[in-house]
C-alpha cells in the first residue's frame, strides 16, 4: 500500500484537474487491491452542502448518484467527520444498497483546512474486508486528495 500511496501523491502533482486526480487514484486502487470492488469518490454539492454527489468510480453502476448527509453510511461519515468502517453492511440500518455482492464497506472523509469536503467509498464483495491497514493507507490517499484540493481552490 506504500507504492500505492507514492504512486497518488505523484498524481497529485502531475494532474491538472481534481477531477483526473480522482480518475488516477480510483483506477489505481481498484486496479491493485482485488478485494476493493468498488471504488469512487462522492463530493459535497458546492451549492447544496447537505448533498453528497457521485464523483469518478470503478465498479458496478450504482443508483445513488446523489445522497443527502443525513442518509446512508456515506452520509454518516460527513456527519461524524470520521472514517466509518461495516463489517456486514446487511446489519447496518444506515446501509443504502448498491450492489447485493456488497458484503463490507468503508467510507474516508476528505477535509479541507478540517471541513469535510467529500470522501472516498470502497467496498467489497468480503465481509469485513477492511483493517486498519486500510483505514490507514485510505485516510493518507483523503489526505492527498484534500491537500491537493486545499493547493487548488481560489482563496484556499
Ligand atoms: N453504501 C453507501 C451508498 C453508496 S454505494 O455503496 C456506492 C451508503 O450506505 O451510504
């Protein structure tokens, strides 16, 4: 996971937009964790910050292309500012299904000068996939797509 992350942060300095450093770092983790089965980015609506909107993903098309901050673990992640990790999504009331192959999911805030901005999503086809490990090496690829964020928005 440490090539990985050296991999994003030379990303985030080659990428001209947001949105292809999103793109690189999806592409790079889906393609290099197999058990990451879904990967993408959901972001805070500029003009409604009490809306997640779906950002760059690999995976199975999901329906929650929009998600408000009070719904679902994505939205439960915004309000706690905190990484969320589900062993089992089938016994987490706040779960919103995209795929019936999810079986575990972990969702990464990003913050900006320490406001959430959006997150990162995974999820896999294996319970309790996620360890610490991938608690660790997700929250340091939020943090390089925050500060990158933080080096690229008007007024900081
Ligand atoms: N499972 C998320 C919704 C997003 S899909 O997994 C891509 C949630 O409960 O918020």
């Amino acid at each position: 996971m440490t090539a990985i992350l050296s991999l994003i942060a030379r990303l985030a300095t080659t990428s001209g937009s947001l949105r292809s450093l999103q793109e690189g770092v999806v592409k790079e983790i889906s393609e290099r964790l197999p058990y990451y089965d879904w990967v993408g980015f959901y972001m805070l609506d500029p003009s409604d910050p009490e809306m997640l909107v779906l950002g760059p993903f690999v995976g199975d098309p999901t329906p929650h292309v929009r998600i408000p901050v009070t719904q679902g673990i994505c939205g439960a992640a915004v309000a706690s500012g905190k990484t969320i990790v589900v062993d089992d999504v089938n016994a987490d009331p706040r779960y919103l299904s995209c795929s019936i192959r999810t079986k575990s999911e972990i969702v990464v805030p990003i913050h900006v000068h320490e406001r959430v901005v959006g997150e990162l999503d995974i999820d896999s086809r294996s319970p309790a996939a996620f360890t610490d490990a991938d608690r660790l090496f997700l929250e340091e690829a939020a943090r390089i797509v925050g500060d990158y964020i933080a080096g690229t928005s008007v007024g900081g």
